[in-house]
C-alpha cells in the first residue's frame, strides 16, 4: 500500500510540474498549499517535519534573498510562499523510497501512452484524438495526452505537459536517472524502458531535447564500463561525428539556432520577443541592475522598467535567464551548489554534467517554477 501511495504521490507531483490543466486552469495559489497540506499529511510519521538540515538551510538562504528583495523594493509579495512549498515538496518526493526507479517506471508509462495517441494522430490526423480546448490557449487535453495547434509546424508530441519543450525536460531526466542506476543508458535490464524514452524524446522535435541527448550519449559513453580503447578510441568519436551530421543535416535543428541567434541580435534592449536567444538579451539588463538578489518574481519589480509588459502573457523562453534576473545570482548559485552538493559521492566529472545538463534545460524551459527539477537538488543518488 505504501508502494501505490508513493507512486500516487509522485504523479501528483508530476501534474503540478506541468500539466497545462494546473499551468493553464487551475488556481496554483490554491493547488500548490492543498498538495503540500496532502503531503504533509501522508509523510509526517515517516519523514517528521523538516528534519533535513540541507533543506532547512536552502529554505532559509533562499528566504533571505526574498528579504533582501522587500528591503529594496518595500513590496511584501507572497511569491516566498508558494517558493518555499514548491521546495518541500520537492524535498519530500527526493526522500520517497527508490524515487529513481518510481520516476523513470512512471515515465516510460507516460511517454508509452503519448506514444499511442501521438501514433493515432500521425495516422488519422491531429482531430483524432478527443481532446478538450484549455481556455482561451491552443492546447488541447486528454489528461494523460496534450497537444498543442501550431501554425506551420508537423505534429510534436507533448505527453503529459504544456508543450514538447517541456516533455522533453523530463524524459531527459528518467534518462539520467538510468544511466546513474546503469552506467549506460543501452543495458540490457533497462533496455525496453530506454527504447521507449529515446522514442518520446526524438517524437517531442525538440532543439533543446536533441542537444541535451547528444550531452547523454556522450555521458553514457563516459560511464560505461567497457575498454579504454573501445570507450574514447572508438564511441565517443561516433558520437560527436554523429552530433555534426545530425546538425547539419536537420534543418529545423540547425536552422532553428541560426535563425534565433540572428533575429536576438537584431533586437534592442526594449524589445521584448520570446525566443530564448532574444529574450535572454532582453533579460541581460535587468540581471545588471540586480545583480546578486534579482528583481523578484513579482512583475511590478521584474519587468519594473517595461510597464506594458505586466499582466500580459509574454511565452517567456528562457528560464535560466528569468530565474536569475528574478533571483539574481545568488539565487541560480544555492541551485547550482544544491546539484554538486547532492551528488558529492560522484567524480567531480559527474557532478559538472549533472550541472550542466540541468542547466542547458533551463535555457529552455521554466522548470524552475515547479517542483521536479528542484528534487535534484535533495535526490542523493544521482
């Protein structure tokens, strides 16, 4: 029974680390204190109440910079709040028993469903699915399978989240996961779970995704255990040839990248367009005024210099930027220490491409809004 609770938990968690239903619908105001009263409640007698002292600490580091921000600003703004939730429910799921092994099973069922449905689609057409408009927004919901209408873009999958850039984010980490169980992200206890993440991964068309999957092949190779020989003289140069073909020869991969550096570089400072590169241009100055606490996430201080910018919905594409121009350095720091941290039983190699993954994946996505992301900052076994 502890088992199926676990597993129920950590879907639970799942939904409100993306699902367009909480992202888009729901009042996260609302939603994020029930979960964590829920949470709280099922994992008192096994966990107690905050007796981790790493927890205890970032909460407090990270409350401190929310205080710096008051006395700057003299605005009294409850974002501390839903912050410090989303870090104990993260810090409660990286204790659930085997959160690895749970995850990457709850992950190869969700990228299998979105395997179906997104197969129905390319077969019968992207109406085939019964689906339920979100709002005013262009994603449609079956609950365990969304999708999104795009003008002129084939059809991508988005399994259980907002979009395929946010899918991606999450199969990249039931990837990792199983190459620090395995050593190798191809073994043969794992090898029916890694064919179907890989499968999702690739359906999802996403840059991000691709270039994070080139950093995990190499990686694997890295950890696998066979010859020196085999393992530097002849793999890791099959993956990086393979990386150049892939880029060159996949347009909306390479042409992609080119086509945003070159539009951010047309963009002056008060222009606000949402691709990653521009934005993260965009973002550059308020990083410079605030340099070491960030302006907050409140948008009367975030975008304090560009007032038509409040209230709107901006499709920000940068959340590595957005988090330290709301947080500041500091902020982006205690994450990056929290990762190394985490994983300090791991060769200083492991923990720098633990790092440095998560961080690529911010640089697309606003991962750091929900919980997920934020347990690889307690998860010990990484």
């Amino acid at each position: 029974m502890r088992r199926v609770v676990d597993y129920l938990t950590l879907l639970i968690v799942l939904f409100i680390s993306g699902h367009p239903i909480y992202t888009l619908l729901l009042s996260r105001s609302t939603v994020l204190p029930l979960v964590s009263v829920l949470i709280f409640a099922i994992y008192f007698k096994r966990y107690g109440f905050l007796k981790s002292k790493n927890f205890l600490l970032y909460l407090v580091l990270f409350n401190a910079i929310f205080l710096a921000q008051y006395l700057q600003f003299g605005l009294f703004v409850t974002t501390f709040i839903g912050f410090s939730l989303v870090l104990y429910i993260a810090h409660v799921t990286a204790r659930l028993r085997d959160f690895s092994g749970m995850f990457i099973n709850i992950m190869t069922i969700i990228v299998s469903v979105s395997l179906l449905f997104f197969s129905i689609q390319l077969v019968f057409g992207q109406d085939s699915i019964p689906a339920i408009r979100i709002s005013n927004s262009t994603i449609f919901t079956s609950f365990f399978y969304n999708y999104v209408v795009e003008q002129n873009v084939g059809l991508r999958n988005s399994g259980f989240f907002w979009e395929p850039g946010a899918f991606q984010g999450y199969i990249i980490i039931a990837l990792l996961l199983l190459i620090s169980k395995d050593g190798f992200v191809i073994y043969r206890s794992s090898a029916w779970k890694t064919t179907v993440l890989l499968a999702g991964l690739l359906s999802t068309v996403s840059t991000t995704g691709y270039v994070a999957l080139f950093f995990l092949l190499s990686y694997s190779v890295y950890r696998s255990t066979v010859h020196p020989y085999t393992k530097y003289v002849v793999a890791l140069p099959v993956v990086l040839i393979l990386v150049f073909l892939v880029y060159r020869e996949s347009a909306f991969l390479s042409e992609k990248i080119e086509q945003q550096i070159v539009r951010s570089l047309d963009v002056n400072g008060d222009q606000f367009l949402p691709d990653r590169f521009s934005v993260f241009l965009f973002d550059i100055n308020y990083i410079v005024k605030n340099p070491l606490f960030g302006n907050g996430f409140d948008e009367r201080t975030r975008f304090e210099d560009h007032p038509k910018l409040i209230g709107e919905k901006l499709g920000h594409g940068n959340g590595l930027s957005h988090f330290v121009a709301s947080m500041g350095f500091a902020g982006i720091a205690l994450f990056i220490f929290g990762i190394l941290s985490a994983n300090a039983k791991h060769a200083v190699v492991d923990r720098v491409f633990i790092c440095l993954l998560l961080v690529l994946m911010l640089n697309g996505q606003h991962y750091l809004n929900y919980p997920l992301y934020w347990v690889m900052m307690f998860y010990k076994d990484t």
